[in-house]
C-alpha cells in the first residue's frame, strides 16, 4: 500500500506545472491579474483547451472569466474559474479567484497597472483511473476491473493562493510581469508535503499600426484597424521553463497569428526544447453605437515538434470573449491609454 501512494506522489508531482493556453491575450485575467478591468468596458469570456487528444496522458482545460472597469476609481475588478484535468491519473484542479487592478497614468504616454488576485483551489484525484499488477493477468494480459488496493477515491485538499501582477503600456507597446503561487501552498493528496511551485512569468510586444480601413459609406464610416504586432511569453515554474515567440496581423474583421513555443538555449534531458509549432485565426465583430460591443472568437492548433510528436494530436484550443461599454454615456470620458495588446 505504501509503495503504491509513494508511486502515486511521484508520479502526480510531475504535474506541477501550471496550464497553458496558446491565445493567452484571449485569457488577461489568467495571464496576469493587472488586466483585470484593462478592457475599459465589461467584458465576460470562455476558453477552453484540449491538449494531446490522440494519447492516454491528455489535459482539458477551461477557465471562464468576468470583469469591469470602474472608471470613477480607475480600477478594474474581476474573477476567474479554472479547471485542469489530467485524464492518465483523473488528477483534477480547480481554482476559483477574485482580481483587483489599479490604473495608474504615469505620463500623457505611459500608464501602470498592478493587479492582485486572491483564489481558492482544490486539487483531487480519481484513483479509479489507475491499474494495478494485482488487476493484470500475467497469462492474458487482460485487465481485471477488481483491485486489492484500498484507496480513499474522495482524495482532496483545498488551499488558499495568491498572485500578483504588473503592466506597463503606451499606446502602442507594452510589458507585464506576474508571479502566482507565491505562498507556495501544500496540495499534497498522499499526506507528505508537496508546495506548488511559484510561477514567474513576463510578457511583451509592440505594435505597428499600418494604414487603417474602412467600412460602410458616408457618416456610417468606420475605421477597421491594420496592424502588425510581434510578441513574446516567457514562464518559469519549479524545473519548468517555456516561452512563446510569435507575430500577430490584424486586418479586421480577422487577426492571425503564428507561434513558436519552446526554449532551445535550454535542453531538458539532455533533449532541445522545441515544444510546438502554433497557428490561431480570431474574428472581431463589431456593433453598437460607436462599434463598442465586441465579440472575439478565436481558434488555435498547436502542432507538436517535441520528442512526443505530431502522433500526439497537439493541441485545439477555443476562446469567446465579449465586451460592452459600461460607462455614463452623460459623462464626460476620461483620456486614458487603451492596451494595445492584441486579444487573441
């Protein structure tokens, strides 16, 4: 019995890594707490991920999201559901978090935003997921759906967590900074201590603005934009470590991107890092008075250039986000810097 929780600790501490999501401008308020409110608007949104489908070892992941500005208070309130599931072990977390995000003007160019995020997660385990030797036939080889291991399947912990973030932007660049975890919380399901990982991570880009288009006729036209934006990811958790490299084009009412996802200066047993190759397509579509009801859709794939290969079925992954204005139309508007990040 112990041999087999000993096992079980092992091999679940292998997922202590954080999820990911390649359209991680489609999900602001799990990349960094400081976009809590960046929208300037109310803004709700659903992403989902679907990661190595053609292999047992698979993760789904879903995280769903809400947040507002407050322009009286230059400040943006949030809070976001995230849940990984491991299919090989059933291993589950969740977590659910509140944001709160300030937004300060530096200068007439140059804003700051920090951001923090207080959650609660809870990690648990379906050990029915697992077979053991007693259940395989040494003969046969076929499975016996019986085990003589006695296990407590309602295996759970729960845990508070917190998180902090930071973004500086201009009206055409910007840089962010977050660390989550950062009371390393014990998520131990076996009874020894196991403390997630603090994660770093840091994010940037700058975007060029071509020659703008336009749609509709007379005083109905509106500008659509065109832009060029260049962008990175890097994380850094425990003995893990990932960055995305990549470039956006926007020619509204479509935004495409591609991605490179891996770190080759670094060799992770004795193997170059190259993790995947990504390609995403977003579509904006725009109405409401003055165009300022959005919706995002965006699809992405990851193909796998990994040791694991393309055999894996790499990664799908969905977003939906919508935003609307909030605001007092009656008041006079603030002048204040929009993120230029892209949102997919």
């Amino acid at each position: 019995m112990s041999v087999v929780v000993t096992v079980i600790v092992s091999t679940v501490s292998l997922y202590a890594q954080d999820p990911q999501f390649s359209q991680f401008y489609a999900a602001p308020l799990y990349l960094n707490p400081a976009f809590a409110g960046s929208s300037q608007q109310g803004r709700i949104g659903l992403n989902y991920r679907n990661q190595w489908p053609s292999i047992d070892a698979n993760f789904t992941t879903v995280s769903a999201f809400a947040d507002f500005y407050l322009e009286d208070y230059n400040s943006g309130i949030g809070a976001i559901f995230t849940r990984d599931y491991a299919t090989v072990l059933g291993l589950q977390n969740t977590s659910i978090g509140l944001q709160y995000a300030y937004q300060l003007r530096l200068t007439d160019k140059l804003s700051f935003r920090p951001g923090v995020q207080v959650a609660l997660s809870n990690r648990s385990i379906n050990y029915d997921r697992l077979i053991f030797g007693d259940q395989i036939d040494p003969l046969t080889g076929i499975i016996n759906p019986v085990s003589g291991e006695v296990l407590d399947n309602g295996q759970s912990v729960f845990y508070p967590d917190l998180s902090f973030g930071g973004l500086l932007f201009s009206s055409n660049a910007w840089l962010g900074v977050a660390a989550s975890h950062l009371t390393r919380p014990d998520q131990s399901l076996a009874g020894s201590e196991d403390r997630l990982p603090t994660k770093f991570s840091a994010h940037a880009g700058w975007k060029f603005f071509l020659q703008s288009g336009t749609m509709g006729q007379g005083y109905e036209t509106k500008s659509q934009e065109r832009s060029l934006a260049p962008a990175f990811q890097y994380r850094h958790q425990g003995q893990f470590d990932q960055m995305d490299v990549g470039l956006y084009l926007t020619l509204e009412p479509f935004v495409m991107g591609t991605w490179y996802r891996g770190v080759p200066f670094k060799k992770v047993n004795d193997f170059t890092n190259n993790e995947s190759l990504v390609l995403s397509l977003g579509f904006v579509k725009k109405s409401g008075k003055n165009l300022n009801d959005i919706l995002n859709i965006g699809y992405s794939y990851d193909y796998t250039i990994s040791q694991l290969g393309a055999g894996s079925g790499g990664a799908h992954e969905f977003s939906l986000v919508y935003s609307w204005p909030i605001r007092n139309p009656r008041k006079p508007t603030k002048d204040k810097l929009i993120i230029p990040c892209p949102t997919f």
